[in-house]
C-alpha cells in the first residue's frame, strides 16, 4: 500500500465501514492505519 506507515495485508480486518460515491468506493478505519479509504474492487466479504 503506498504512502502507509506499515504494509496492510490480505485479511486485515477494517472497520467502521461506510460507502461513498467516486473513485474510492470505501471509507473504513483500521486499527493500526487509522481512516483510509479503499478500492471496492480489491475489497472482499468475509
């Protein structure tokens, strides 16, 4: 993940999930990164 502090995973778990229009489907929190927001397309149901 470019510009975070620390690489995030596959199966980190994010909360706090909202969906938004544009670009960036996805605003979350995760615990060790804080807000962020995310592509649907990368994004899966668990």
């Amino acid at each position: 993940m470019k510009g975070a502090p620390k690489a995030l995973k596959a199966g980190t778990k994010v909360r706090s999930i909202r969906l938004v229009d544009g670009d960036l489907n996805i605003d979350c929190r995760i615990d060790m990164l804080g807000a962020m927001a995310l592509k649907s397309e990368f994004v899966r149901k668990a």
